[in-house]
C-alpha cells in the first residue's frame, strides 16, 4: 500500500507543478490604469498678435523701379532686376550671381500667362523662395519664404515646397496654391523623404526665361546640397 501511495504520489507532483506554472503563464495586472485628464494650457489668456505683411510669406508686395507690364507675362521681364530691385527693398543687398538659381517661369495663377519663381542660396543649407506675378500691369511680389529647401515641385498649378524634419525619414511638405487673387497654404503635410523623380518622357515642365546679363546658377527644382 505505502509503495501504491508513493507512486501516486509521484504521479501526481508534476501536475501540480504544471498547475503551478500556468498561474504565471496567465493575464496579470499591472495596478491600476492611470486616469486620462485633458491638457493642461499654459498661459492660456495670452494669444501671439496676428502676422505682419513682412512676416505673411503670401503677402502681396508691389516689386519698385520695374517697369510696368502691360502684357501681364513675367516672361517679359529681367528675372535678375526683378530679385535685385525686391531685395533692395526690403533692405538686402544684391546677392552674389553664384547664389541665384536658374529662374523659372511657371503659370501659377491659370491665366495662360507665366509667373516667375526664383530660388537664392544663402548658405549651404538654407534658401529664399520668391514668386513673382503681374497683377494689374504691376510686377508683384506673391510668395516669399526662407526654409531648408529639400525640394521644389510644380503640378497641376500648386507650389510643393519639400523640407527637412528633425527625424529624417520624413520631410515636411507644404503646398501653396493660387486661390482668387493671391497665393494660399493649400495644405501641410509629412511625406517619407526621398530625392526627386525625373520627369517622364514628354510630360510638359516649366520653362526657363531668357538669360539675363547676370549669370544663374544651379536649378530651382533640385535636391538640398549635402
């Protein structure tokens, strides 16, 4: 009887180990969840003053000592004269011909008539961005905007500007579009970053303007210079 007793015994142990075991193998709780409470806002009775025209980048801005136009085609003024006589009103000096990008011309503004888009490399890595159109026989000022220029693409009559984020596999995508009679944000996104397609075989692009006296330099729509 003892060795029946002690071979049941035996018998038995390791399923009540098993049974053990599964205790732990289970769900368990880690305490109590922690309540969810709202945001808690920080100075909430102060607010920032509304952007002044010199820091609204599609702030209209008439171009001084350009002749008027009487076509209404960017395509019939100098791309350089046009940059310089902007800077120059805003305080800036001209800047140096190796810093300016080819300008392009690009109808934005779907009246079949171009508007002209200029690109100056301030630095290595940071650009400005300037958009010009003729509104009322006026050269004018649309856009303008200083950022890490990743990418400038053009389609279906929006600005795509592409810029670096902190994390580098993403690039911050902001898409400006004519609206009426100025240029908008249409859209701010975040998009995986990656280097620009070519364009495909017959698929119209934006048209260069004639050379002017003042030598371009390297092309508006390219990537950010490493």
């Amino acid at each position: 009887m003892r060795q029946r007793a002690r071979a049941s015994l035996a018998a038995l142990l390791p399923l009540t180990l098993l049974a053990g075991c599964a205790g732990f193998e289970g769900l368990q709780s880690d305490g109590r969840a922690r309540e969810v409470k709202a945001p808690f806002a920080l100075w909430a009775d102060r607010s920032p003053a509304p952007p002044s025209r010199s820091d609204n980048p599609v702030a209209l801005k008439p171009v001084p000592r350009i002749p008027h136009i009487p076509s209404g085609s960017m395509a019939d003024a100098d791309p350089r004269a046009v940059l310089d006589a902007d800077l120059a009103a805003d305080g800036q000096k001209p800047p140096a011909p190796g810093s300016v990008r080819t300008p392009v011309l690009h109808d934005l503004t779907d009246d079949g008539k171009p508007e002209l888009i200029m690109a100056v490399d301030r630095d290595e890595r940071t650009s400005d961005l300037r958009v010009y159109s003729v509104r009322h026989g006026t050269v004018t000022r649309v856009l303008a905007l200083r950022g890490v220029l990743a990418g400038v693409e053009l389609a279906a009559g929006h600005l795509v500007v592409r810029e670096p984020t902190k994390d580098p596999r993403y690039v911050s995508v902001t898409d400006y579009l004519w609206d009426k009679d100025r240029m908008t944000l249409w859209d701010l996104t975040l998009d995986d970053a990656r280097k620009p397609q070519p364009a495909r075989s017959g698929t119209p692009g934006p048209v260069p303007p004639e050379p002017a006296e003042s030598p371009a330099a390297a092309p508006l729509l390219r990537e950010e210079r490493r």
